[in-house]
C-alpha cells in the first residue's frame, strides 16, 4: 500500500446561524448602533484585510489582525458580507431587535478558493487534493466485480468527511454527473461462474454499500461543498465517485463511460 499522508479532519461546519461569538454593542438611544463581529477561514484562523459590507450602507471596513470588524447599525433585518482575493465570499443575516441592548455577534467563516481543480478534503487546518484513480473491471461475461487496485495516498483522522470542488462545472452539470460515496472493502478473491465455479484472484478494493452525500453549492460560481451526517468508520477507506462506477447495473452500463472517466477519488479514514 502507497504511504499515506496523514491529516486530521476539521470538525463539522455548524450553522452560520449558531457560529456567534461575543457581543453587539448598541448606543443608549437605541438608534445608530456599532456592529462588531468577526471574519475567519473554515479553521477558526482570523483572517485580516477581508472587506466587510452590511447592505444599504456605504461603509466597508476591513479586518484587522484578529479578524474583527466594525460597522455602523440599526436594529432590525440586515445582511452582512465579507470577502477576500483567495476567498469564497461569505454573508450572514443578522436580526436586531428595537429593544436589543446586547446581543452576539456574527462571525462570518470564509472558505479558500482551492489552488487546483477538482476534490480537495477539508483537513484540520488545510485542504489536500484527492488524486483520482482509475476503476477496474475484472471477471467474464457472466459476472464482473468493479474497484480500485491502490486505494491512494491521502488519509485523514477522524469519522466524518468533508470535501470542497473547485471546477468549471455549473450546479445543474455536477449533479447530473451523480457522484455517490462509497465505503470499499478489499477483496483478495472471488468465485466466477462460466463452465465452472472458480476462485480467482482479485486483490481490488470494491464498494460496500454506499453512504448519502449532500452537495451544496458555495457562494461562488464553481465551487461546492460535500458532506455527510452519516459517522463513517475508522480504518477503512471511502471513495467518491460518478454515474454509479463502483456498482454498475451491469457490465455495459461500466462500459459505456469512456475509460479516461471511470475514476474515483479515495481518502482513507484513521
């Protein structure tokens, strides 16, 4: 097996609406208020020079060093954007009541643009590119089993997965491209039935059930998020795939993909 490159995974994404922090200052009067908040990656990490805007008003302040901002503000429904060369841009709504006189305030969690096109797993402080592999087809004309020979190089710690993917794809043309997240087991061997039953060598790593995946566009024009809320299971390795490669109705349907494109990317959890 290749060495893998081992990475924690991040904990899951909470609700903007629930990842508020400290306090929403508002003057005595109850009329012009000051809004302060704060701008960080997807990690937590403060990030500094981001450009803040609350619709309707002219000011855009920009982070200072610990990521936190300031803005004029009156109650009631406002919606606060942040963003940065490199970033996805990131809004928040924020609901202040006439009455309010102290109340949390947003922090906005910005995602980077990914360096590379394609799936990149959301690490405890970075992300790792998810190289493809290419998917197998062996057995006879009776019965074929469909996987990968190495599982790939890139791990990560932890039960849960989340991926980002940056490409040129539109929403509609991703989902139509069905991707699906499997869990692979290794088979050394298998029985294949022509004249006779025969053991035969495999040695691929196959799909063993499948795991529901969410994909949810980001606020830019090519760049998604990935996720489950299913606990996946230490010690095995889980691949992402399209068009149903890993379990084909049948062997022409595995065909029909052209072989440049009969690939899925796999992360081992540990």
């Amino acid at each position: 097996m290749t060495p893998h490159t081992r990475l924690p995974t991040s904990a899951p994404a909470r609700p903007l609406a629930l990842a508020l922090g400290a306090a929403l200052m508002l003057s005595a009067c109850g009329q012009e208020s000051a809004l302060t908040g704060t701008v960080v990656d997807i990690w937590g990490d403060p990030i500094q020079g981001a450009m803040v805007k609350l619709e309707g008003l002219p000011d855009r302040p920009v982070t200072d060093s610990n990521g936190r901002f300031s803005l004029p503000f009156k109650p009631g429904t406002h919606t606060i954007k942040a963003g940065l060369e490199g970033y996805i841009q990131e809004d928040v709504e924020v609901v202040v009541p006439e009455d309010a006189k102290l109340a949390d305030h947003p922090v906005l969690r910005l995602y980077p643009i990914p360096e590379e096109k394609g799936f990149h797993v959301i690490g405890a402080d970075r992300y790792v590119k998810v190289e493809p592999k290419p998917i197998h087809a062996l057995g006879n004309n009776l019965k074929s089993l469909y996987g990968l020979q190495e599982p790939g190089s890139v791990s990560v710690d932890g039960s849960q997965l989340r991926f980002v993917y940056h490409g040129d794809l539109r929403q509609d043309q991703l989902m139509a491209l069905d991707l699906s997240l499997h869990p692979l087991e290794f088979v050394k061997t298998a029985e294949l039935v022509s004249v006779t039953t025969q053991e035969v060598p495999l040695n691929l790593y196959v799909a063993d059930g499948e795991v529901p995946l969410r994909v949810e566009r980001l606020k830019s024009r090519n760049d998604y998020l990935l996720s489950t809320d299913a606990t996946l299971e230490r010690g095995r390795v889980y691949a992402i795939t399209t068009n149903g490669l890993l379990t084909p109705k049948d062997d022409a349907d595995f065909r029909k993909i052209a072989p440049a494109l009969r690939l899925a990317f796999p992360v081992e959890l540990r």
